[in-house]
C-alpha cells in the first residue's frame, strides 16, 4: 500500500484501459461535514466492509482509499 496525493490520482484516473476504483472510507458524519470525493465509492464501514460483496472482483484493478483523516 502507498500514499497517493490529488495529481497522482487525476493520473491515475487519466489513464485509458485501467481499471481504478476509489473508495471513500469515512463515516457518513465525515462525509456529512467534509463531503466526499465526487466519483468516489461509499463503503459500507471503514474497517469492516464486506470484501467480496463491495471490492471488484478483478484482481488487476487499481484500488483507492480515500480518507479525510
């Protein structure tokens, strides 16, 4: 796992033919008061979502975790 800052991920996302998925992994009271990343995904909880139900299942995508902490 790494850092990625604000012109990596509009890199990231740029980029043709991947497979990137963000995440927002704050609580809807953070999102509530800070908003969220547009585009970004809601998780079911920070540290406890369901895996298999909630991630893609190719294993090859870009995953981003988006975090206001």
């Amino acid at each position: 796992m790494k850092s990625i800052d604000v012109a990596g991920l509009a890199a990231l996302r740029a980029e043709k033919n991947l497979r990137a998925f963000v995440y927002d992994v704050d609580p809807a009271s953070s999102r509530e008061e800070m908003g969220a990343m547009p585009g970004a995904r809601v998780l079911s909880s920070g540290n406890k979502f369901a895996a298999t139900a909630e991630l893609p299942k190719d294993k090859s995508a870009k995953l981003v975790f988006s975090c206001h902490n």
